[in-house]
C-alpha cells in the first residue's frame, strides 16, 4: 500500500515541481507506440547521452556540454562518426573521461549493429559499452516506459529516510536498491524515476532536509523519528593522499609546445597531456625529476604549485621550462609516436583534461611576468 501511496503522491508533486532540464519532456509525454505497443517517452538517444554525461558531475556542470554535444552530434549515427580526439576534446573539462571513450563506443556499437536504434530494455542495454544497471535502467524507464528502477546517491537517501534503513553506505546498496524496485509504479515508471532524483537533488538534501515541503513526508520514518539529517549512514573514508609530478612546458623555437597522449587504459585514458614525471607520494627532487625529462637540460622551474584534485588522490605539480633548440633537436624528441608539437593557438582544440589545463594556465602566466 505504501508503494502505491508514494507513488501517487510523488508523481502529483513532479507534475507541478519537475526541474526544466535541456534533456527532459514535460511529465506525462507520451510519444509514439513502440513495437510491443508500450508508449515511447524522450529521446533515447538524448537520455543516454544525458545520463551518461551525469555520472559523478552537477547538472549545472553537464548542460552546456549537452546542448555542445547536441548541435554538434544531433544523432547517434553523428557521433559515432565522429573522430575519437573530436570527442575527447568535446568532453574536456567534464572529467572522468573513459565515460567519454565508452561513449564514443557506445555509439559505434549502437549506429553499426544496431541501425542507429537503441535496444528498449535493461538486458540488452546492459550489453553495450560503457553502459551500467543505473544508466541501462534510466534509458529503459525514461524513454521506454518500462517499469525499471535507476538508483543513484539521490535515490539511496529518499529510500533510506522513507523506511529507516540504518545500514551504512556502501553495504546498504543491495538493501536500498530493492526497496527502491518495490516503490516503482507500473504506470509513468521515467517520470517516477525522474521525480525521484528531483525529491533527492532539491527538498530530500543531504544535509537540512526540507520536510516540511516534502510531498512524500507523511510516509517518511526518519522523519517521525526527526532523524531525516542522520541518514544514510556512510562509512567513514580513509583521507585522499596527495602524490606530486613535474610537467614539462617544452617548446620549440616556432613557439610550438610538446604534448604527448596518455596511454589509453587508465586515470585520463587516451588524453592529452604536458610530459611529466610519474605521479607519487615522495616529492620528486632536482636530479630525479631531471632524468624523466624529455631532454636532459635547459630547464627552469617557475615558481608556484598546480593543484588538483581526483576521486582517490590530491595531486601537486610544479612546471619545468625549456626550449628545443633547432629543427633537428625538436625533431628529435618528438620520435615518439605519442608525442608532438602543438601550436600555442591550436591548444583550446586538443584533448586535454581540466589538470592539463590548469597546467597551461599556471605556465603562460608565469612565462609572462618580468
């Protein structure tokens, strides 16, 4: 009965309370039959590209980069075309960029297996690259209509105030993830969904709960209980470390600066990046650093730190300067195939992630001063 009751009451609050998202229909769109007869919802094409987009990043971070994607790549065919590097550059900025690799997969998989039609159910969706139960579940409830339950960090708390689930994160997922099936109604299952994440993402908050404007308080155990801000429990995480590396601002007398593109398995996958040394623990010294460089002098240090931070680990960069001097020398040290010169006004179109950046940023600024 509970199930139900929530469901009503949720979905009538959505009616009225639904975010405006670029990606969204209004609630209770109904397109087209699809061949089982089932109403179609959103694009999906434009969920997947949404949610794929949404994984560990804001809405408010991920909309310019959809509205980019979209004019850019209407269709999925599109994007699947598109070059590898058009997307990764595309991407830059939003991090965690083997979403955007499984992306450009994805889409490949979808445009030459599939005709450019995305499957309608979680099985099936599951199969395709870089696509998990959260977004295999989003797509299947929000464009199929199908009565499937996406359970993200803003439906693990609704859940686990409504029936006081003490468990703590991350134990209490299997826990929280049935639960949250047993509330989906049949009927609307994409706008449930949707209604979910918007009670979680603007009244349901992490911290000061707003329950006095929550359309689902009066079923919410925690609280009558008054321990809505106590939940869910998190087990307590171990502190990030912080590794530090020296990058390299190596330029050739044309004015060109070296890049080279990381490997594609790993932390930054198949993007571009400064030569550096490894990233550790102990800072590096003065001969250390010297021997990972790509050329064994002329280097300067230039003063200050590039900080940033990652999922595990807070990262420190100092910046090294130098010069290749003459053609054969610049020649010489780009024989690799990872590697190359890049022209100061053709770095805003290369791939390179928000740390690489921020490393550009920190080096023409102190390159500039007296």
């Amino acid at each position: 009965m509970i199930a139900r009751e929530v469901a009503s009451d949720l979905l009538a609050w959505y009616d009225r309370h639904a975010r405006r998202l670029p990606w969204r229909v209004p609630p209770g769109t109904k397109g087209d039959a699809g061949a089982d007869g089932m109403p179609l919802g959103a694009d999906p094409y434009r969920v997947w590209l949404s949610e794929v987009m949404l994984q560990q990043t804001t809405v408010a971070a991920v909309a310019p980069y959809y509205q980019a994607f979209l004019e850019r790549w209407p269709t999925v065919d599109a994007l699947a075309a598109a070059p590898l590097d058009a997307v990764l550059t595309a991407w830059a900025g939003l991090g965690y960029y083997a979403r955007a690799r499984n992306l450009h997969k994805c889409a490949i998989a979808v445009s030459r297996e599939r005709q450019g039609r995305f499957p309608d159910n979680e099985a099936a969706l599951r199969a395709l690259p870089g696509i998990g139960p959260y977004t295999a579940a989003a797509i299947a409830a929000i464009a199929f209509g199908r009565p499937a339950t996406p359970v993200d960090g803003n439906v693990e708390r609704v859940v686990a105030r409504l029936f006081t689930v003490a468990t703590p994160l991350p134990k209490a997922k299997p826990e929280l993830r049935k639960i949250a099936e047993g509330l989906t109604p049949t009927g609307r299952p994409g706008d449930f969904a949707q209604a979910m994440m918007d009670l979680g993402a603007t009244v349901c908050l992490a911290r000061r709960p707003r329950c006095l404007a929550c359309p689902i308080s009066a079923h919410c155990a925690a609280r009558a209980l008054g321990a809505a801000g106590d939940l869910p429990r998190r087990t307590a995480k171990a502190p990030r470390p912080t590794r530090h590396g020296v990058a390299f601002w190596l330029v050739d007398e044309a004015g060109s600066v070296m890049l080279r593109r990381r490997p594609e398995q790993g932390l930054l996958g198949g993007m571009m990046e400064l030569p550096s040394t490894p990233w550790r623990e102990a800072p590096w010294p003065a001969d250390e650093a010297g021997a990972a460089a790509p050329m064994p002098d002329g280097w300067t240090a230039l003063p200050g730190r590039v900080r940033h931070t990652f999922t595990h680990f807070h990262l420190e960069l100092t910046i090294w300067a130098g010069r290749a001097v003459g053609a054969a020398d610049a020649a010489s040290l780009t024989a690799k195939a990872e590697e190359r010169w890049v022209p100061l006004d053709g770095l805003a179109d290369e791939a390179l992630p928000s740390v690489m950046r921020k490393l550009v940023r920190h080096a023409l600024e102190r390159l500039a001063e007296p």
